[in-house]
C-alpha cells in the first residue's frame, strides 16, 4: 500500500476585487463583475467596482450623472411663462393676412398696416371694373399680391399706371405696389413683378 502525504493546499489571498459581489447601499440588488458570455466580451479593471454617489456605494449604473450645468439654457425670455393656450398650435387669427376673393365689380379693401394685400379671383380669371380701389390718404403706399386665379387691373379710371402699360395681371406670386396721390385722387402703379421674378 502506498500512502500518499497530501497536505491540502491552503487558499491564496486574492490580490484583487476583480471578481467580488457588492451589495448597493441605495436599492439593495448585488452587483459585480459578470464576464460577459458573448463579444465583445469587456474584462477591465474598473468593471463592476461600486461608486460612491453622495456618500452611498451604489452600482455603475445606479449613479445619477449631475446636469451638465447649472445656468439656464435660454436667455431671460425663454421659459419664463406658460402660453395662453399650451394645447393650440393654431396661429392666432389676429396675426392672419386675410386672402380677398374678388369677382370683376369688388373693390379692393386696403389698410395703413403696411400689410400686403393678398388677391384672389373667385376660382375664374377677374378683371377688375372701373375704381377698383376706393381713394386713399395722401402718399400711402400699399402692395397687392396675388395667390391664386389671376387678377387683371386696367389703368384708367382710379388706377394709373406709371411704367406705360395698358393693364397689369395678378397670377399667383405678382406683386404690385402702389401710392396714392390725392391731387389727381389716383392710385399710381410704381412697380409690377410678374409672378415673384425679379
């Protein structure tokens, strides 16, 4: 019979945490180094070590990153009050550029807003009859633009047009400008773009 002197080998002491479990201070659930089983598998030092946030070892994934900063992101008007109505995305109609509708015996309502005046005929071409503008105040510029069926506006009768031509014609996009003269009671067409071209 052989008798073997086996002494068992005693445990080394671990020279690392590199594998220990930790409980967080914070929900209680134990955390650590898990080898992951499938690529990329992560083995580095720091995997799984607790991290101490506000005085409490918690797991990397538990701990609340801080804001980036603590000064507001938008200048002293942004946030600083609720909307009227936080539900509506609705322009509010006060802002709105009504779109005039004409038929050929209309006239054109005009304002002193500086505010252009969008023209439409109803569906059909128009051309508008005799005065299509009711008079003005003296040296009152307004622009006509039109956003649809086309508008034709002959001069004579209320409306001159100063560049020599007998009419002007409103298709979508053409803008007219005009000013009144109260002497000769007469709106003067001082420029005409035909459809948005320069």
């Amino acid at each position: 019979m052989v008798l073997f002197n086996s002494v068992m080998s005693e445990r080394s002491t671990r020279k690392g945490d590199r594998f220990r479990w930790w409980n967080s201070d914070r929900s209680g659930f134990q955390f650590g180094f898990s080898p992951l089983t499938s690529p990329p598998n992560s083995y580095y030092r720091e995997d799984g070590r607790p991290v101490r946030d506000n005085g409490v070892q918690v797991a990397p994934d538990e701990y609340d990153q801080p804001p980036p900063s603590t000064k507001p992101l938008g200048g002293p008007d942004i946030g600083t009050g609720v909307r009227a109505n936080a539900e509506s995305t609705a322009t509010p109609t006060s802002e709105l550029i009504p779109v005039n509708y004409l038929i050929s015996s209309t006239k054109i309502p005009w304002n002193q807003n500086n505010v252009p005046i969008y023209v439409v005929g109803s569906l059909t071409t128009v051309t508008l009859d005799a005065n299509p503008l009711s008079s003005g105040i003296q040296g009152l510029y307004i622009s006509i633009q039109g956003v649809g069926s086309s508008v034709t506006i002959n001069s004579g009768n209320g409306i001159s047009i100063d560049f020599n031509k007998p009419s002007v014609q409103l298709d979508s996009g053409s803008i007219a400008t005009l000013i009144y003269n109260a002497t000769d009671s007469t709106w003067h067409i001082t420029s005409f773009t035909q459809n948005g071209a320069y």
